[in-house]
C-alpha cells in the first residue's frame, strides 16, 4: 500500500494540536515548584516548565514531521540549516510574565520551508487563543481569518518590547518608544514577542518593535502578521531573517 503524504492543513491541525496540550502544562504547572534558574543578563530565567514543554514538543514535532530539523530556545540543537523543514520553537515566550503569573505567555512554533516562513502557530492557553497561519493562505485565530488594523499612526497603540538583556538596546528601546508616544495614542510592553505580533496580525495594535529578538521569538508570529496583511522587517527595513537574531518591526500598512 502507497503512504499518501499528509496535506499542509493536516500538519498545521497535528501542531495546532500539540501546542494546546502544551498550553495545559503552562495552566496546570505547580507554582510552588517551578525550578526557576537565571540565564544570562537581566530578568532572564528558564523554568523546568520551559524544558520539558521543549521536550514534549521535540517528541510531537519528530512525529508530525519526521523529516524536520528541531531548534528550541532551551536546549543548544544542532541543526542541519540546509534541511527543507526547520521547526523554530520557543516552548514558553514570556517567561517572565509565566513566573509572575502574569496570563501574558505562550507556546509559538514556526515551522521554515526551504529557507522561508512557511506555517507558524502561537498559543495562548490563559485567553484559549490560539493564533495561525500557513504561507500564501491568510492568518487566523481559533477559525476567523485575522486582518491587520487600518488606523494610521496617529490612532495607533505602539508595542515594544524592552531588552532586558541588553543595557544598551534597552536605553535606545525607550528612546524610540518616547518618539512614537508623542505621534500614537499610547504605548504597551507585555513580555511576550510572539503575543505582541499576533496582536498586530488581529488588529488589536498597529506598530511593534524590538531591537534584538532570537529566531524563535519570531518564527511563527512574523508569518502571521504577513498573512494578516501586515509588514515585518528589521528596524532598518530590511528583511526579516529566519535562522539569525534580529531587530523586528511589524506594522499594518
Ligand atoms: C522574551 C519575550 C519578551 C521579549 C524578550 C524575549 P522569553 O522571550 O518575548 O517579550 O522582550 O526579548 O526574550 O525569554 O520569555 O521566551
Ligand atoms: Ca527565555
Ligand atoms: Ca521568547
Ligand atoms: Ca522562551
């Protein structure tokens, strides 16, 4: 008997699916054990929520797509960068506001074809949003096609996120935050990069920068946005990379 390949829309449903059932680990994780460690600079943490999400992902991904490279934040992978299929996860994206119990984090896969943006998934298991796209074939949230906003600059909400991390970026962050304060209705940081995007993707806001992002930050969320209509480059305005760190700009048009 001939194995018939799955179609996009099965893989897509399969990750859809893997990253609710992730979602009810961040909602049932005991919070008096979270086995919080620092990385690296300022407000940098990893939970053993944050690992063994990234392992239960690694197992499900490997099944829905044997044939795909794996990078997750939490774990040093090596990928073969050449593969046609690169699964691009941040088990949990927003860690922090996920310690402080903040309700402002999800799980976000991006999945690369061939060097491109080719299908993304972001899930937000405290709003039971669950947002997606496929390349070529519009954006969505829980099965209603989502649209950039029209408003122009001057009825905008402005999202940033700070760089913790960097002292440097996150001084020029605010920096630019001020300049666009003083032309937009009014500013939002939420600690989540992938929820900042998919809110420009549903219209909810109209501009969102970073000044430094790790690829799995953005992987799935940059493609929803560009299927909601929108834009997403770096700050400079050049285009978005898909396996580097980078600035990131998202607007509606
Ligand atoms: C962070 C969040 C935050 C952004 C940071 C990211 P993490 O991801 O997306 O909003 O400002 O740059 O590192 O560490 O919570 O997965
Ligand atoms: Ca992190
Ligand atoms: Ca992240
Ligand atoms: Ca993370």
């Amino acid at each position: 008997m001939e194995l018939k390949e799955k179609t996009p829309h099965t893989i897509l449903n399969e990750i859809i699916e893997a990253a609710k059932e992730c979602g009810q680990v961040m909602l049932q994780a005991d919070r008096a054990n979270f086995g919080i460690k620092d990385k690296a600079g300022k407000a940098n943490f990893v939970t053993k929520y944050d690992c063994k999400i990234q392992e239960m992902l690694e197992k499900k991904l490997s099944e829905i797509l044997p044939e795909a490279e794996f990078w997750g934040e939490e774990e040093d992978c090596q990928i073969n960068r050449n593969a046609e299929y690169i699964f691009v996860v941040d088990p949990i994206d927003g860690t922090t506001n996920f310690i402080k119990d903040y309700h402002m984090s999800c799980v976000s896969i991006g999945l690369i074809r061939n060097g491109k943006r080719y299908m993304g998934v972001v899930h937000n298991p405290y709003l039971n949003e669950t947002f997606y796209a496929i390349s070529g074939e519009g954006a969505y949230m829980n099965g209603n096609a989502i649209h950039v906003s029209k408003d122009d600059l001057a009825n905008s909400i402005v999202l940033f996120g700070s760089s913790p991390y960097n002292t440097e970026l996150a001084k020029a962050s605010f920096e630019l935050a001020y300049e666009y304060f003083q032309k937009c209705l009014d500013i939002r940081r939420s600690g989540s990069a992938a929820l900042d995007l998919c809110a420009i993707a549903s219209g909810r806001a109209e501009i969102y920068f970073e000044l430094i992002l790790s690829p799995w930050d953005f992987a799935a969320g940059a493609l929803i946005v560009e299927e909601a209509g929108g834009i997403v480059t770096t700050v400079e305005g050049e285009e978005l990379p898909c396996l580097e760190k980078s600035s990131i700009l998202a607007r509606n048009k």
